[in-house]
C-alpha cells in the first residue's frame, strides 16, 4: 500500500509585500513622538524613506513617506537652526505641530498597512 501526497502551490507572500522593519518602522514614529522622544523618531523615519524609496511596488506610498520626512525635517531643521531654548526636539515641538507630525505618521502606517494587505492578496 503505497500513499501519494499532491502538494498545491504556495504563493510567495514575502515577495509582494511591504517589509515588516518598514511597517514596524511607520509604527513606531508616532509613537516615539507621543511618547517625547521626536529626535530618536528620526530613526524610523529613515527606515521608512529608504525602504519605500528601494521598493518599486511602494509606489502608491512614496507621497505618504514623503510627507512624513517633511514633517520630520522642518521642525528638526528649524530647531538646530534657530536660537530656541528648548532642550530637545520634543519640547521645541508646539502641540499643534505634535499633533500633525502623529496624524502624518499614523497616516503613513496605515498606507503602508493598507498597501501590504493589497499586494497580499494578489496572486502570482
């Protein structure tokens, strides 16, 4: 008695979406804003640009990224250039401007959430 096994093909999920550092990444930016650490955000800030920037399938995302680095890098450049008192990025920030920067940061995570559940689904 012999027993035969058919396997189906398996979808490469890994190749169609967005990486797991590059998500986590856009997680983590409004959270270290919120929690008063905006110069360490710029960390994931990076990951974020330079991992949409080297997929070509982050399209649909680059203007999102590209938002978020902006709200990143004028409220940074503004801070080292101006003669501000405040000790750190985080207290140099207006609510106002914390508030943007979250809601551009939550905006990109999800994007890229929306993105990565997209080209999941796609069969190849």
């Amino acid at each position: 008695m012999t027993t035969t096994t058919t396997t189906t093909p398996r979808r490469d999920r890994t190749a169609n979406r967005t990486s797991l550092p590059v998500l986590i990444a856009a997680w983590a930016v409004p959270v270290f804003v919120l929690g008063q650490f905006a110069l360490i955000a710029g960390i994931p800030v990076a990951v974020v640009l330079i991992g949409t920037l080297r997929d070509p399938r982050l399209r649909a995302v680059r203007w999102w990224t590209a938002a978020l680095t902006a709200a990143y890098a004028i409220p940074l450049g503004l801070w080292l250039a101006g003669s501000s008192s405040a000790p750190s990025l985080s207290k140099y920030l207006s609510p106002v401007a914390t508030a943007l920067f979250v809601a551009t940061g939550v905006a990109v995570a999800i994007a890229h959430h929306v993105q990565r559940r997209r080209s999941g689904e796609q069969v190849t």
